[in-house]
C-alpha cells in the first residue's frame, strides 16, 4: 500500500497544485474587481481636499493591499465615474512569479459632482 501511495503521490500534488492555481486566478479576478469598484465609489463621491483621480487609486491601492496594479480612473460618459485595474495573475501564491497574462477589473458608479 505505502509503494501504491508513493505512486500516486506525485498526481496528487499536481491535483492539488492545479486546484490551487485554479482558485487563486478566481482570487485574482475578485480582487480587481473589488479595487475598481472601491475606486469607482471613492471618485465618483463629493469629496474635498484631494482630486477625483487621488481618491480613486487611493482607495483602489489601499483595497489591493500588497498586490501590485494598474489603476486608471477617469469620467466615463453617462455621468458615471470609472475605475479599472489591471493584475498579474500569480503562480502559486502572490509577490512571487507571475504569470504574462493579466486579469481586469471594471467598475463604475454614478459621479455625484456631475449632478445637479
């Protein structure tokens, strides 16, 4: 039984590993997402002090924490406000490698200095 097993040890682990990879691109997408949509509301919102742009990749950076990406803010037409971010898929787990292909995040919200 204990040769049987260290047969099929190494299909397990690449099972696992696979598994493991396939949730954290799903990971990947979620968090973009998030930081777009947390920068979309932050720029969009009637703030003073700082410029809807700062507001927008403050929050969008502050959200991703330690991952690293993209972040583009702008007005979108229809009197939204717009957010995207852009980030690198990682292998096995984030700050290490990643892969070249990348994941986006698309948000928008209502812009709030735009109406009356």
């Amino acid at each position: 039984m204990a040769v049987e097993f260290l047969g099929m040890l190494p299909l397990i682990a690449a099972v696992c590993v696979l598994l493991w990879q396939s949730a954290l691109l799903g990971y990947t997408y979620i968090r973009a997402g998030n930081a777009a949509d947390e920068g979309a509301r932050q720029g969009a919102a009637d703030a003073y002090g700082q410029s809807p742009q700062e507001r927008c990749a403050s929050a969008a950076r502050e959200d991703l924490g330690s991952w690293n990406g993209d972040i583009d803010c702008g007005p979108a037409s229809g009197g939204m406000y717009a957010a995207d971010v852009t980030l690198k898929v990682p292998v096995l787990f984030p700050g290490f490698v990643d892969f070249p292909f990348e994941v986006e995040g698309h948000a928008a919200a209502v812009d709030e200095r735009a109406t009356p």
